[in-house]
C-alpha cells in the first residue's frame, strides 16, 4: 500500500503520515527530512525548494517502488498538491502494482497558519514558512478530483 497526502503547509499531513506508519511492515518516507539532510541551508524559496525537491523525487522513485514490490507498505510524506506530483506518485504505485490511498487533509488556511507559527515557533521542523511563504505556496495548490482516478480519504 501507497500512503500519499495532501493538503495545505500546517494542515496536519506529517502528523497524519507519523500515526500511519505506525502499521506493521510499513516505512515513512519523509521529504522535510531528506531535503533538510541532503540539502542543509540551501532551501530559502519557493525555487530552491523546487528544484532540490525535484532531484529528491528522481532519486526516490525506484526505491520507492522496491519498497512497495517487497511487500513493505510506504507512507509517502512528500506534498500530493499539484497533479503533476500526484502524477508522479500514480507512476510509482502503478509500477509496482501497489494499492494506494491518497489522504486529502482540507483544512481551511486559518487553521494552517495558526499550526504553522507553532510550528515555527517551537523550532522543531527543518524549514520555517512565513505567511508571505504561505500563501505563495498554496497558490499552486490543486486539490484532487474525482477525474483523476485516486483512492481519496477525505480528513477535515
């Protein structure tokens, strides 16, 4: 099984991926955790987040797709926001003949805020986002629609 999230930045998605991987015979793999590893202090803006994200995904893919051929369930907490990183995710489960679940945190933008300056505040994530960050960011989110053929569990 294929655990994918989306939702806006501060609307829960890492929480959730935490309590899911919890499963037996299941691995997170977080992005927050490789960029910050891979990438220390390069990550400022919405570019170079793209780009080092980008390069992560490259990477990431095949050993995904292993993980979930193995018979290890993945819970994949890299951002399902835009269709062209859902359809990324669909290429990996399709390659591996996986089942997926696609969770869909709609959480309204107050509420993401809000969790986001205690989460800025607590100094416990590798990335901090201003509101500014914020509301750049989630204008390229594209929640996900029925024609895009995803196993969606909706959490508001």
């Amino acid at each position: 099984m294929l655990h994918m999230v989306c939702g806006k930045i501060g609307a829960g998605k890492s929480t959730l991926m935490r309590q899911l991987a919890q499963a037996p015979a299941t691995v997170l793999i977080n992005e927050d955790t490789w960029l910050a590893a891979l990438y220390p202090g390069e990550i400022h803006e919405l570019p170079d987040y793209v780009r080092s994200a980008g390069r992560l995904k490259q990477a990431m893919a095949g050993h995904v797709v292993a993980l979930l051929e193995a018979g290890v369930s993945v819970v994949l907490d890299f951002p399902a926001n835009t269709v062209s990183n859902r359809n990324w995710m669909r290429g990996i489960f399709e390659a591996a003949g996986a089942a997926h679940t696609l969770h869909f945190l709609d959480v309204p933008d107050a509420v993401c805020k809000q969790r986001l300056h205690a989460r800025n505040a607590s100094g416990e994530h590798p990335f901090e986002t201003t509101d500014a960050q914020f509301d750049l960011i989630s204008s390229h989110f594209v929640a996900p629609l029925p024609h895009e053929g995803f196993a969606v569990l909706r959490h508001v």
